[in-house]
C-alpha cells in the first residue's frame, strides 16, 4: 500500500512539473513572439530566443502538453520521457546548443509520443487514432526537417499539421456518436491524404506545397463545422456549451488561416505570413486549448475545476484580439498588428488565470481523504 501511494505521488509531481515547464515553454514563446512582432524594446532574455519563437510554441509548449496528456492517458511511465525530452530540447536550445542538442531532443522526444500514439492504433484500429499518430509522424519529420537545417516556414507547415491532424483526430473520435456516413469518412481520408501531398510537395516546391496544404485545411474545416458534435451542443448549458463554442469560433479560424495560406502561398516572413499562421496557430490551436482546459488540467493534476462563466471573458478577448492583429497585417495597420499582438498574450495570461484561480486543490484533498476512509473499510 505505501508503495502505491508513493508512485502516485511521484507521478503527479512528474505531471505537475512538466505542466510548469510547458507553461514556462508558453511564457518564453510568447515573449520571443513580440519581439519578433515588433516590441523591439523588451530585452531579448537570450540571444537566440527571438528566433525560438515557432518551435518554443509548437514544441516547448504544445508538444509538451500534448506529450503530457497522452502519457496521462496511456498511463505508462516511459510515456512521460517524451514530453520530458521536448523540454530538456527547449532548455538546452537557450542555452545555445540550437544548432544540434536541443533540435535533437525535441526530435527524440516527439518520437516518444508518437510511439505512443502509434501504441494508441495497435489497441484500437480506427481512423481517428491513426489520423493522430499520422499527426505525430508529421511532428517528428518537422523537428528533424528543423534539425537537419530546413528553414523553419518548411518546419513550421509540418508543425501545424500536427497539431492540426491530432484535433481533428480528437474530434473525429466523438464525432463517432453520430454515426458518420461512408461519403463523410472518405472525405475525411481524402483530406488528410491531401494535406500530407502538400508538405511533402512543399519540400521541393514551397509555394505549390503550401496552396495544396491551405486547400486540405480548408476541407478539414468545412468537416469539422458540418459534422463535429459541438454544433449539437450549443443548446446545452454551463460548460458544454462553452466548449460547443470554443470548438466553432475555432473552425472559424481555421477557415480563414486556411483561405489566407491559398492566397498567400509561398511568402516565408512578414504580414501577410503572420496573419496566415497565427489564424491557424492562434484562432484556431488556442481556442481548441480553451475549450478542453477545463477537461485537460483536472485530468493532469487530478485537481477539480470548477467552471464559471468568466472563462468566455478570455475566449471573446482572443476572437477580438486577433481580429485586430490579421487586421493590421491585412490592411497595413501596424499599431493594430502591434497591440494585437500584445493583447493576444495578455488573453492567454488572464485564460491561464482564470484555469489556475477556478480549481479547486481542497475538494481534491477531501476525495482523496474519502478514498483512503473507503479503502480501510472490511471487503467482507
């Protein structure tokens, strides 16, 4: 009995700790993010870190808290090595060793999850599990794409597919209580088969790759809105329709990063490129991450959340936000596209702390204290 107790506990520190760094991951990326935006007066912490900011973001904060879920999920112990190996890659990339060490363990680590994952479609063979570990593959090609000198817009498409193809994986899985049709679930293959064409398309010819990547996204968009299960959730109260919404405004957003990486296709830096990525990677991956918080962090840290209606203050801020800034970039408004910027942090850090004030550590101990009553009582 007081072995298990002190794996438990050591378990939910490791999750504890790498939730922190992923947050720490969160806060250096966001930082790199607005020097690179513009706010040329903050001081750069590291030399390097400004041009960390994509795979502080992709890797050090996303990869990590999607490694971190899955180990939790899994329930395997060497699960946690890989988001623990993501980490040792972002600290050993500020500490200069960017051009080898810290590539090459955010590469090992992303492999380690994707094991994972690949574990996920040996238990269950499905289409949702295998679209994840499809996923994870396009993770572990970007971080090598990335160690191995590739630029990083090449590097970033990878990423985005990612994080892309593990949502919809995500979805597509309750997205089975439906009972989806054969014509929805082929043009659901059809669209991943598309999106991988493009990134390795773009491999050798950036800009088509890149047209046929934003065409597969918007399908998986136009998907997404027509068959997910939150559009049958909005009708519901409290937190499900909180989250009915998250999911929608982020399909949204996924259109529109997807129209504008058509039209766009092919530039590598500037306004029109940030207003394409960040419709992806900020309207659409972070409202995806505010609609399952609520879910996620008490599953993490076996802490209850208690949900409130404050947590539509930080998702309207976002919407707003980064109207504002693909508006400035858009339309050549470059204080629009510096606040905007500014603003989208400051969304992300009142969402942080609306989850950490909404949980509730004390009703977590009293269960706890329930249990172990529970477990002394006689079986006979």
């Amino acid at each position: 009995m007081q072995l298990r107790t002190s794996v438990s506990t050591a378990t939910r520190i490791t999750r504890v700790v790498l939730l922190v760094l992923a947050i720490v991951g969160l806060l250096l990326g966001m930082w790199a993010g607005l020097i690179r935006l513009g706010w040329w007066s903050l001081p750069p912490l590291r030399p390097m870190l400004p041009m960390l900011h994509g795979p502080l973001m992709a890797g050090g904060f996303l990869g990590v808290l999607i490694g971190l879920e899955r180990a939790v999920g899994t329930g395997k112990r060497w699960a946690y090595a890989g988001p623990a190996l993501i980490a040792l890659g972002v600290v050993a990339s500020l500490a200069g060793l960017h051009d080898g060490g810290g590539p090459l363990l955010m590469t090992a680590g992303s492999v380690v999850v994707t094991l994972v994952l690949v574990g996920l479609v040996r238990l269950q063979p499905a289409l949702f599990t295998a679209t994840m570990a499809i996923g994870g593959l396009a993770w572990v090609l970007g971080n090598a794409l990335w160690w191995f000198g590739a630029s990083l817009p090449v590097a970033a498409l990878w990423w985005m597919g990612f994080l892309v193809l593990t949502i919809a994986g995500e979805r597509l899985e309750l997205s089975r209580m439906l009972k989806l049709s054969v014509w929805s679930e082929r043009v659901f293959v059809g669209a991943i088969a598309l999106l991988l064409i493009g990134l390795i398309v773009g491999l050798f010819a950036y800009s088509t790759g890149m047209a046929l990547f934003g065409v597969a996204l918007l399908v998986i968009a136009g998907w997404l809105l027509r068959y997910d299960i939150a559009r049958r959730r909005i009708k519901a109260g409290g937190q499900a329709r909180f989250t009915a919404l998250a999911l929608l405004s982020g399909y949204g957003w996924l259109v529109a990063g997807a129209v504008l990486i058509v039209r766009f296709a092919g530039v590598t830096a500037g306004p029109y490129y940030d207003a394409a990525l960040h419709s992806v990677f900020l309207g659409f991956v972070f409202a995806m991450i505010f609609a399952h918080a609520p879910i996620v962090f008490p599953a993490v840290l076996s802490i209850p959340i208690v949900f409130t209606n404050r947590f539509y203050i930080p998702l309207l801020l976002l919407h707003i936000s980064l109207l504002l800034r693909v508006g400035g970039d858009l339309f050549g408004w470059w204080d629009a596209r510096l606040w905007g910027g500014m603003l989208n942090v400051l969304t992300i850090l009142a969402f942080l702390a609306t989850t950490v004030t909404s949980l509730r550590p004390r009703a977590a101990l009293a269960n706890t204290a329930s249990s172990n009553k529970t477990s002394h009582l006689p079986t006979a």
